[in-house]
C-alpha cells in the first residue's frame, strides 16, 4: 500500500535489510533438529553424511539455527520471518531472492500477516 506515493522510504528498507543481513552474516547454517545439546557459548550438533557420523561442537555466536534443512528455501523464509516484523505497518507482502549459484536459487513471496 502506497503512503506519500512511497511503499517503503528506501533509507528505511535499506537499515531493515542490512540489520536483518547481519544476524545471518558469515554464520553457518543448520537445522535445529541435529542439536543434541547446548552449554553458554555452544551447539553440540551431531548427523549421518555419506561419509559417517559427524558431531561438531559450534561457536554459538557463528552458528544460525534453522527450523528446516540448510537450503535457499528455508534462508529465503527464516530472512522474510526475520523482516516482517521490522516492516511499517503499510508493507502487505515480501519477496526475498537467495542464490547459490548462476541461475540456482529460490524466490519466496510471503504475505505479512498483521498482528
């Protein structure tokens, strides 16, 4: 929705994006559902991969948690989740782009749900 001809003031949707960009920077994703326990400072996360058992002990200050596995569909989601609730009142949907590579990568389109 339009207010003063403007969906979003770019200043305003260029601070969302970036404060919402720097949660996820240089983190490495997972999927919550391989953490097997937690201390202060760490994620003891533990899988089966095609070469054995891994069990990785994880700064918690460059991990992100993920509901889903760690694809562009999920990051594509868990970034709208994050942003939606820093958006003005106006704002109705979002759409976030994430690539992995040329021409690889998902587009999610989310409408906002006010609380």
């Amino acid at each position: 929705r339009m207010v003063s001809n403007l969906v979003i003031d770019f200043a305003e949707a260029k601070k969302i994006i970036k404060e919402t960009l720097e949660a996820l920077d240089h983190k490495f994703f997972i999927s919550r559902k391989y953490l097997e326990k937690t201390d202060g400072t760490h994620y003891l996360v533990s899988f089966a991969g095609p070469k054995g058992e891994f069990r990785l002990q994880l700064p918690k200050e460059t991990t992100f948690l993920l509901d889903g596995e760690a694809t562009v569909e999920t990051l594509s989601t868990e970034i709208i989740r994050l942003m939606a609730p820093k958006m003005p009142p106006n704002i109705e949907a979002l759409g976030v782009y994430v690539y992995e590579g040329v021409n690889k990568g998902a587009h999610i389109i989310s409408e906002i749900k006010k609380q």
